[in-house]
C-alpha cells in the first residue's frame, strides 16, 4: 500500500524537518511526503521519500514558475502528482497539460499520482464516470502510473465517500487502466480503516491529516495493518 501526504502549500524547511524528526512510518506501508517546491531537498534530506506536487513536460526552458523532472531527480524527489483537483481549479490545468506532464514525469524515471476525480454537480447529475473516464482517457498505463481516485467535494471538505461509493469508483477506473488506485478526500485516523479496507483501494492520498506527523503515522499504521 501507499500512503501519500499532499501537505499542498503548508510547511517551509523548518517545519519539514520538525516533522521529518516526528514521524516513524510503519513498516510494510510506502509512505510518501510530498512538500512545497522549496521544502523538497530538505525532505529529502532527512529520510523521507519525497514526490513533488506537480512537474513541467519539458527538461527546462522558458516556463516562469515551473520545475521539471530532471531538476527534482537532482534532488533526490522520486515522483510526482499531477492533475490535482487544485491545480485543475485555479492554476488552468487541463486533461491534455496533465497527460503531457505525466508522460513526460515517467520517461524521465519520476513514478506518477495522477488524480481523477468529479464535482459535486457533476455526481449529481449522474456524470461521474463519463469524468472519469474522459480523464483517464489522456493516460496511458505504465508501471510506474498510480492514480488517485478524489471526488473533488471531498477535498478539504471534510465529506468523505462512503466506503461503497470509493469501492465503486475504484473498480471503475481500475475497469479503464491497469494501475494501482489511491482514494483521497478528508482521509483521517478515524476513517481509514473502512476505506482502505475496501477492494481495490491500494492507498491514501492524505492533505489535511498528512500535516500532523501523528495522524499521518496513525493513516500508514492502518494501512500497513490491512495488508499484513
Ligand atoms: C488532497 O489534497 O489530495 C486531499 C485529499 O486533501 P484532504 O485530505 O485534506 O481532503
């Protein structure tokens, strides 16, 4: 199983070492920490295993603001997310700039979280599959490709899918590719268990509660516990 935390735009260097002395990820979970850019070496520094939040497709260019693979590779960053419901919401990213940083992430040896996942409106009007789909559809499979499975109203919301509905979803994506499935929304101490526990689900992907080292400690405990 892999547990991944998006601290999002949380956690300069000084709070992520404090954080790197306070966790002891389980063993048989992966656990994951993906920082800010600026945070990301010192992550790496103190022993953790770091994705970046998002990567360029290019090697390097004129691209304000962007990092690329071979830059985070320098550092020592093993992968990537890409597609985040955030960078989609207020950053312009489209299906097609998140299948042209996914692909490009992968064949420079970075492993891939790309996220998926529908509106609210969109659920309610019956759409979440022709969503998903038509957000998967951009991907092609690959060893290193993870995709994680969040309904945009779970994010930072504090509503989670109910175990039924993440299982459903999962089985759905995994129906269309062929890679291991990560449920994110409001995933915390107190509901990973019946989430994790459900078929087809291989992971977290944790924003508020990866913040906290006990609580992220307490996620890829229960993790690791389910798949013993
Ligand atoms: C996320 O950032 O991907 C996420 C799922 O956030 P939260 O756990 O806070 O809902």
């Amino acid at each position: 199983m892999l547990v991944a935390g998006n601290w999002k735009m949380y956690k300069g260097p000084a709070e992520t070492r404090a954080f790197a002395a306070a966790f002891s990820p389980p063993e048989g979970v992966e656990a994951v920490i993906c920082p800010p850019f600026v945070s990301l070496a010192g992550a790496v520094e103190a022993g953790l295993t770091v994705f970046a939040q998002n990567v360029h497709w290019e090697d390097e260019g004129a691209f304000t603001g962007e990092v690329s693979a071979p830059m985070l590779r320098e550092v020592g960053v093993v992968g990537a997310i890409v597609g985040h419901s955030e960078r989609r919401q207020y950053f312009g990213e489209t299906d097609e700039t998140v299948a042209r940083r996914a692909a490009h992430a992968l064949e420079a040896g970075l492993r891939v979280i790309a996220c998926v996942g529908e509106l609210e409106e969109e659920r309610d009007r019956g759409e979440t599959e022709e969503v998903l789909r038509r957000q998967l559809s951009v991907l092609d499979p690959h060893p290193a490709l993870v995709i994680a499975y969040e309904p945009v109203w779970a994010i930072g919301t504090g509503k989670t899918a109910t175990p039924e509905q993440a299982e459903e979803a999962h089985a759905f994506v995994k129906s269309l590719l062929d890679a291991p499935v990560l449920y994110g929304g409001s995933v915390k101490p107190e509901n990973a268990e019946e989430l994790l526990s459900r078929p087809g689900v291989d992971g977290a992907l944790v924003g508020g509660a990866s913040l906290d080292p006990d609580s992220f400690a307490s996620i890829c405990a229960t993790a690791a516990r389910i798949r013993s």
